[in-house]
C-alpha cells in the first residue's frame, strides 16, 4: 500500500527520534518516497545525515539554506502539496501542543499547517507528560482537525519508569499507514480477476503456435488493481515479466484450455473481471508426442476452434464486472462493439495496430475505451501504467455509479 507513495516524515526532539532510522528504512523498503523534516532539537539525538543517507533525500531543517555562494529556502508550502501523506514521529508534547495551537515557530510545524495530505502523529514522551489534561487535550483537537494519532505504547521509558508513552514500534507505525490506506482504497474488499500475455498451443514437444504478446498490459492493470487495494487474481499465459505485490496471486498456465479453466474457478468470487490476454482462435487438432521430422513438401496442420473464454464467462456472469479487449487493424470502432453485444460484457478497451506505438512488444499504447451503453472515450498514446490507469478510472466510474 506505501509503494509509490510521497512521505514527509516530520522528526521532533525526543529521545525516541533514534527509533526514526528504522522507520525511514522500513518505508523505503515499501516502496515509499521520503523526505525528512527535522527540528533544529531533534537533530540532538538523530543524524541528519544517516537520516539523509537511508531517504535518499536532503533533510531539511530550517527555512533557508546557505550555500557556498548562494541563498536559497525550503518552500514549505511546495513540501506540503508534494506529500500524499506526513508523518510526524516522535511527535513531542511541545510540538503537539504548537500544532493543536497554530503556532509556527520552525520549518517542521510551517508544512504541517501547509499540508493538503493526511497528517499522522504518533506521540512520545513519559508518562505523567502523556497523561497531563493539556496534552490529552492537544491529542483531542488534533484529531477534531482530522489527524490521525498512532497511540504510544506501554513499556520502559527514558526516564527509567515503565508505562505508557513509548514511541510506537516503526514496525507498528507501518502497518498502521498500510491499513489506514488500505480502508481508503476504492477496491479495498473486491476480488479481480485478469488475464494477462499470450496462449501457447502445442505442435509437439518443442514446438507451438503462439502470438507477439508480452503480457504487459495485463499485469500493469494487476498492479495498479492491487495498489488500489483490490486481492488479485492473475492467470498469465507463458510471460516473462514478475509481479511480486502481495496482493497478487499469480496463476501461470500455458494454452488456451488452462486458461479457460483457470479463469471459471475463479469467476463466480470475483467482482470485476478483465480479459487482456491474447489468447489464440485455434489450436492444432493434434498433436504429436515426438518432434516432427522436416520431410519433403509442403506440411499441412489442422486447427480446431479453443474454447471462446470471454463470451463463455459472459454466459454465466451475474454480479461480476467483465472488460474484454478488442486488437483490431480494420473497422475497429464497429468490430469492437460488436465484440462488446456478442460476448455480453460491461466493457471493451479497444487498440489498433494502425495506430503507432499500440499493440504488442511496446511500452506504450492508444486506447478507446466503450461501455455497454456505448459512451466512448479515446486516450492519446501513453505509457502501459498510464494507460492501465486510465482503465480502472473508467471502472471505477461505472462501478461506483
């Protein structure tokens, strides 16, 4: 849930600001873009500079920053908007009580109140400090703004005491973030199935008829999907790209016939279904246990019809979402939304191979996206994640509405 997120982590001075190292390291390790803000108190007991080594990032103290020959400012307003969410760890009583107050007194509370994004703080300090009205009071009016407050956690403190007050573990803090996003994800509790890459059909034991497709498409709209908060169901014809979200369940088949048995298994618990596998028509009729032989003359091979996968789940869909796609290199418009009324779907994302930089082996794509109720939309050429992007706001649209 924290990868490709931008993350203010905002550092206070407290003895549990050392804990922030392992924090920082466990949120780029998700995937997480970080960048620190810390009080001029804080960098007392945490480096700035190990800070700066582990995000990959500056750390930022003051207002304005003094180079050799040049004077330059943090615009706290630019670090507000860039963040999708901040974090403010060990959040101390005197800078709880700044934020609940308005007061602005370093760089660290200046984003804060600048910030567009959710804002978490997670408490540090001793116990009787923790339990005091004013500072009850100050965890009270900050989530009355809308922050989130990660609860400190019973244990020994600095001070030599036992109780509450200890800095939430970074580990906790972690997964507090992931669940709080996930709760917010516009696919959190849907199922997803998809289809990704080509179908091999067997000649004999080394050879098969196959087509150019990579996959891409497919599994660019299984990672978006699970970043959105979906549980992902990806049945991928032979590729030899990865998907390693933990949301993702990978299911690899080769032909045809493996792939219309994996997708029926899954079907009837899935919410949204999107087909983006190029699975081949036909299939040869027989095949032979050892390799043929190059003999003279011509070979002729007899192909059979493979099971028809998308208007097959189309005959049985009842609640499910179904998107197919439509390759087409003539009367695109009028072959898809044929496609579209034969197989019974929600949905056809259309591409053309008459269009450049679209189709199979690329890293981009062009698309025309038509519903059921023929609305159609067409996109200019874009990356393969822009465009799986593009596709599920389509979905999202028609399945909210």
């Amino acid at each position: 849930m924290l990868r490709g997120k931008k993350i203010l982590l905002g550092i206070t001075g407290g003895i549990a600001a050392y804990k922030t190292t392992f924090l920082t390291r466990l949120l780029i390790k998700a995937g997480a873009q970080v960048k620190i803000v810390l009080t001029e108190s804080a960098a007392a007991f945490v480096s700035p500079l190990t800070l700066s080594t582990l995000s990959q990032n500056p750390v930022l103290m003051d207002f304005v920053k003094e180079d050799d020959d040049s004077i330059s400012w943090n615009n706290h307003v630019d670090l507000g908007l860039w963040a999708d969410l901040m974090v403010i760890a060990p959040a101390t009583a005197n800078t709880l009580s700044k934020m609940a107050n308005g007061t602005c007194d370093n760089l660290l509370l200046a984003v804060y109140l600048s910030a567009k994004c959710p804002v978490y703080f997670a408490p540090a300090m001793d116990l009787d400090m923790y339990r005091h009205p004013s500072t009850t009071e100050s965890f009270e009016k900050l989530q009355s703004f809308g922050n989130v407050m990660i609860p400190a956690e019973s244990g020994e403190l600095a001070s030599g005491l036992s109780g509450l007050g200890r800095l939430a573990e970074p580990e906790n803090i972690v997964k507090i973030l992931e669940y709080n996003l996930l709760k917010k994800s516009p696919l959190h509790g849907k199922k997803v199935l998809i289809t990704a890459g080509p179908t091999h059909e067997a000649l004999d034991p080394v050879r098969f008829l196959g087509n150019r497709a990579t996959g891409t498409m497919g599994f660019e709209l299984a990672k978006t999907a699970a970043n959105l908060g979906a549980e992902v169901t990806l049945v991928s014809g032979p590729s030899q790209l990865s998907a390693t979200h933990p949301n993702i369940n990978r299911i690899d088949v080769t032909s045809a016939q493996d792939m219309y048995e994996a997708c029926h298994a899954h079907f009837e618990t899935s919410d949204i279904m999107i087909a983006a596998a190029a699975v081949a028509d036909y299939r040869p009729k027989n095949v032979s246990e050892q390799k043929m032989k190059k003999k003279e003359g011509d070979l002729t091979l007899v192909l059979e019809r493979n099971p028809d996968i998308l208007k097959s789940l189309g005959e049985i869909k009842k609640k499910q979402f179904l998107v197919g796609f439509a390759l087409e290199t003539e009367n695109e418009l009028e072959n898809a939304k044929g496609k579209l009324q034969r197989k019974n779907l929600d949905a056809i994302v259309l591409n053309t191979l008459n269009d450049k930089g679209a189709g199979f082996g690329g890293n981009t794509n062009k698309i025309t996206f038509i519903d059921k109720n023929s609305t159609i939309k067409t996109f200019a050429l874009k990356t393969k994640p822009e465009v799986a992007s593009d596709i599920w706001s389509e979905i999202l649209l028609r399945i909210d509405g």
